[in-house]
C-alpha cells in the first residue's frame, strides 16, 4: 500500500482528497500545517507527499524543504491557489517532483504524483501587468517580514495604497 501525506489547511478540501486517495488504495495521513506534518513524519516514512503552498506557519516551501531532508525519496507535488512562476521554479530546486495550481482534481494529482519525475511543463502564458504587479508586491512584503508599513516605505508608495493592492483579488493569467 502506498503511503500518501496530505498537508492543507482547507480542512474540507484535505478531507475530500484523503477520501478519494484512499478509495484509489492509498494509506492517507493528514496535517492541517507544517508542524503537524513534522510530528507526523517522526513515526510514518510517506512515498508521496501533495503540500499546500499558503498554509499557516510554515509555508509549502518551507515544508517541503524539511520532508525531503528527512525523506529524501519521498515524491512531493505542491497545490496553490496562489501560483507564481518565481515559487513554482524555487519549489522544482528545492526537490519538489511537480507544482500545480488549484483547482485541480484527484485525477490530476494522482498523474502528477505518479509522473516520470521529470518535469516538462508547457510554456506558461505571458501574465498581464497586474499579475506582476502583486507578484511584486508580495515578494517585496515577504521580504520586510509582513510588515506593511516597511514594506510600502521600500516601494515609496503610501501604506493605504499598498494594503488596497494586497486585498485585491489575485487576476487571472
């Protein structure tokens, strides 16, 4: 039986995929965030991994840097609803097998999952301005820590301006 870890802080989602995974034969644990998943692989040795990018605490990227010290051969496809091509190409270095955006289904997963590990994906489409613009944005904010304040003041943009852009729903490619 294969092993399967899945890591998701959208409980419903998590629930949904762990169902379907163990219908399809799977030996499926699950972890609402990285700490969880931490304790977890102490005691379970997963083959497949499938991480949420944005989760509470540690991100995705930070997760999946931690499982494959400890389990080196371990498969790991991370979901986002957030993607971005600077994550998805870090993700690839830091040993990830594959990186898809949400919302995907089981049988997409599952392909990905079961892949040849050799990741060839198709020419991603020119993003529209706005798309660079948050993108941007969220970089610069990752790197003051979160702080807003600093954050617009590393822009030369006002504070307000810059928390209207952040509440700004991500555009479409």
């Amino acid at each position: 039986m294969k092993t399967l870890v899945i890591t998701d802080d959208d409980a419903v989602f998590r629930e949904r995929l762990a169902r379907t995974f163990r219908e399809r034969g799977y030996a499926v644990h699950t972890c609402a965030d990285g700490m969880a998943l931490q304790q977890l692989v102490a005691t379970v040795t997963p083959e497949y991994a499938i991480l949420d990018l944005r989760m509470p605490g540690a991100n995705g990227v930070q997760v999946l840097e931690y499982l494959k010290k400890q389990h080196p051969d371990c498969v790991v496809l991370l979901l986002t609803g957030y993607g971005s091509i600077a994550t998805a190409i870090q993700a690839l270095k830091l040993g990830a097998h594959d990186y898809l955006s949400k919302p995907a289904d089981a049988d997409q997963i599952e392909a990905a999952l079961l892949g040849s590990g050799k990741t060839t994906a198709p020419e991603p489409p020119t993003p529209s301005l706005e798309r660079v613009e948050l993108e941007h944005l969220q970089r610069v904010l990752a790197d003051q820590g979160g702080n807003i304040s600093q954050t617009a003041r590393a822009l030369g943009i006002d504070r307000r301006s810059l928390q209207r852009k952040l509440q700004k729903i991500p555009p479409r490619r």
